[in-house]
C-alpha cells in the first residue's frame, strides 16, 4: 500500500475535530501536525492525534512531512491561507466555501493550478448515500428531462450559534459578520445542496435571482433568503431557507431537497429518497411513489476524507475537481449580488467586471 497521506491543519475549531477523527480513521491518511491562531485549540487537538504543534501556519507549511493542508478557519481567510499553502508547494483540501467571494474562490483555483498543486473542498453531500441514489437515477434517465430543483434549509439554530457555532470550541462572532462569513445562511449551509445538485444532475447555473434579509437576529448576515436559480437548458430551481425559524421545521418536514423531471421525480427527506416515475424502472413500478431501499446512510466526512487520501496517495487527482468549490461560489455570489442590483444576475457577468468584494481587513 502506498504511504498515507500526511495532513497538516490550519484550524483546530469545531469542524477540525472532526475532520481529524476521519483522518484517524484512514488507513489512507495521518494528522502530522496542527496550527490555530488560538495555541490552546491546535495543541488539543494536535494531542489528541498524536500530532506536532505548529504556532503559525507558515510554519506548518514548511514541514518537510506536510503533503496535505486542511484549512478550516473563517471564510475571509480562506484565499489567503489557500494560497500561502498553494504557494509552499502543498495539496490543498479548503473547507466550503471555496472563498468568501466567487472572486476569492477564482483566485484560490488559478493558484493552485499555477503552483501545480491539488485544491478541492470537502462537499461532504457527494459522499451521502441519498445524493448518491439520486445521482443514479438521473444518470439512469429514470426522471426523464431535468425541468426543475428546490433546495430547501429550515432550521432554527441556537442563540449560541452565533458566538461559536453548535460545540462553543471556539468563541468568535465571525459567522455574523458579513465581512468575515461572506453571508449567512446561503454561503454556510445551502452550499452544499447547491454542489450535491450540480454533481447529482450536472446542471449548470445560468442566472440567479435572490431577495434575502435578516429577521430573527442581531447577526449582520442574512438568517432568511430566496433564490430562483435559472440553469442552462431551461431548468429552474428554488432555493428556500431560513436559519431562525420558530420551531425549525416542524413536525411536518422542510419539504425535502426536489428533483422534477419530465418522467419523474426525486426528493430526499428525513434521510430518506423517494421517487415517482410514468415509466418502469428498476427503482420502482410505473405511476407510485416508493421510498427507494434506505441505502445505509454512512459517515460522509470519514468517507470523503479517506477517498481524498487514497487518492492522493497514489498520485491521482482529488475526487472532487477544484472547479466544484468555484462554481457554488458563483451561485452564491450571483445570489448576494442580485439582491444589491435588485435584479437576475447572469453567471458570466461574475468576471466581467469586479465581483463586489468585502474590503479585506485582514491582518
Ligand atoms: N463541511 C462542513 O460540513 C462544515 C461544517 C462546519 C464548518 N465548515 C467550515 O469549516 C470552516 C471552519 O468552521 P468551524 O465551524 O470549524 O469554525 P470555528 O470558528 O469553530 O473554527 C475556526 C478556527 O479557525 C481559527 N483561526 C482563526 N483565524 C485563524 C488564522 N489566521 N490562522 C489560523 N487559525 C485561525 C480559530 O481560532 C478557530 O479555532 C468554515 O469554512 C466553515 O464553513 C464546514
């Protein structure tokens, strides 16, 4: 078997702890070492696995016995520690979102490629087994013509939330401000069904039209949006979500993650798939729903991560392409831009002119 892969990690915050558990669990993969602005979260961490502890993430670049840079740390520094890791020669597996623009998240890719190094973001959904199940259906032609998605997140979070997320790891507010997040509820959550769509049904976003706010609290992100997405083809896809939702979503479900074809249909909810098709497949009878045989739901992270290891271990490219983070930036970005020039915005317009950009006052 080929060396495991030696992982490096920049954030030692709430998702890091798990990440390194799937890193653990690898036969393809090892944590060698650990940096966070906050010492005491990476020299936990780093103990916990057995791993060095670096101070500063220059440092942890440099390590001769660094493959692989884990970067898991508020948004706006994704571009510049992307890049620094890019640039010290090293793989980069960057937590969602790519950047905290589609601009940063450009730039991330076109570094990356230019300093010959691998880049790609841990879409966990890809490694779900209910996206998998609908990614064959649409690959089996089981819901004819794509003519629509609707992507849907309602939740209530906790109050807590907001000064360090669900564990309280690591106390900051940065997920409420715009300059730091990028945004709230779209950029953080509805990421990743915006990737598990685009991978499950390879459709590509021509347009998107959004109206977002904040209602139910003090954060500077939105907790509340809507989005039409218009894809290529003629598809049209709704993304609905809210953060701060009384009850959440209530005894009768969120509605679930929707694919309609011209044949069929697909939805995922409660972890559950269901499908309808007019014609026979092997799925289900013509003219019923039927909820499709519960594949085994697994631990995606653990998954994802020793995939990415295998991978990488033995020279192959990362299973998820560099452009995946990029192009649900573009969605995203598109969506925050719309709101501004009350109006659609077309993907292709994201880099014709300046993406509107957050200044950075990054020290
Ligand atoms: N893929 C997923 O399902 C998933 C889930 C949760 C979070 N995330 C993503 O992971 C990232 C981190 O989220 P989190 O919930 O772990 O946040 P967190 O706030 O718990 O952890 C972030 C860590 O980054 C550290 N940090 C801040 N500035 C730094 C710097 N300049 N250098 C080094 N370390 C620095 C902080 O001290 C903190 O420990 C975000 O991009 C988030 O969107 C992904």
């Amino acid at each position: 078997m080929a060396e495991p892969l030696r992982f490096g990690f920049i954030g030692a915050g709430e998702i890091a702890l798990q990440t390194a558990r799937a890193v653990e669990a690898s036969e393809h993969a090892r944590l060698v070492a650990v940096s966070d602005a906050n010492p005491e979260l990476a020299k936990d961490l780093a103990s916990r696995h057995g791993a060095a502890f670096e101070p500063t993430p220059d440092e942890l670049i440099a390590r001769a016995d660094v493959d692989a840079v884990y970067i898991a740390v508020p948004h706006f520094l994704h571009l510049m520690l992307a890049q620094a890791a890019a640039r010290g020669g090293k793989h980069v597996l960057l937590e969602k979102p790519a950047g905290a623009t589609a601009e940063d998240a450009e730039r991330v890719v076109r570094t990356a490629r230019e300093c010959g190094v691998t880049l790609s973001v841990p879409f966990i959904y890809r490694y779900a087994a209910t996206w998998g199940r609908v990614r064959e259906l649409v690959a089996d032609g089981a819901l004819g013509t794509l003519q629509g998605v609707r992507i849907t997140y309602v939740h209530r979070k906790p109050d807590s939330y907001w000064e360090g997320g669900y564990s309280g790891r690591s106390r900051s507010d940065w997920r409420t401000r715009v300059l730091q997040a990028g945004g709230g509820v779209l950029i953080m959550n509805c990421i990743h069904e915006i990737d598990a769509v685009r991978w499950a049904t390879g459709l590509e976003a021509d347009s998107v039209f959004a109206e977002y706010g904040t209602f139910a609290t003090q954060a500077e992100v939105e907790d509340r949006i809507g989005a039409v997405v218009q894809y290529r083809g003629g598809a049209v896809g709704v993304i609905e979500a809210c953060s701060h939702a009384p009850g959440g979503a209530g005894p009768a479900g969120d509605g679930g993650q929707r694919i309609i074809g011209t044949t069929g249909q697909a939805v995922i909810s409660g972890g559950k798939v269901w499908y309808y098709g007019e014609g026979d497949h092997r799925a289900a009878p013509a003219g019923r729903w039927a909820e499709l045989p519960a594949p085994q739901e697994r631990d995606a992270r653990a998954l994802l991560v020793d995939d990415y290891a295998r991978a990488l271990s033995v020279g192959e490219e990362p299973p998820i392409p560099d452009d995946a983070g990029l192009e649900a930036m573009k969605v995203v970005t598109a969506a925050y831009q719309s709101k501004r020039h009350r109006r659609a915005i077309r993907i292709e317009e994201l880099f014709q002119r300046p993406v509107m950009a957050p200044r950075r006052t990054v020290g």
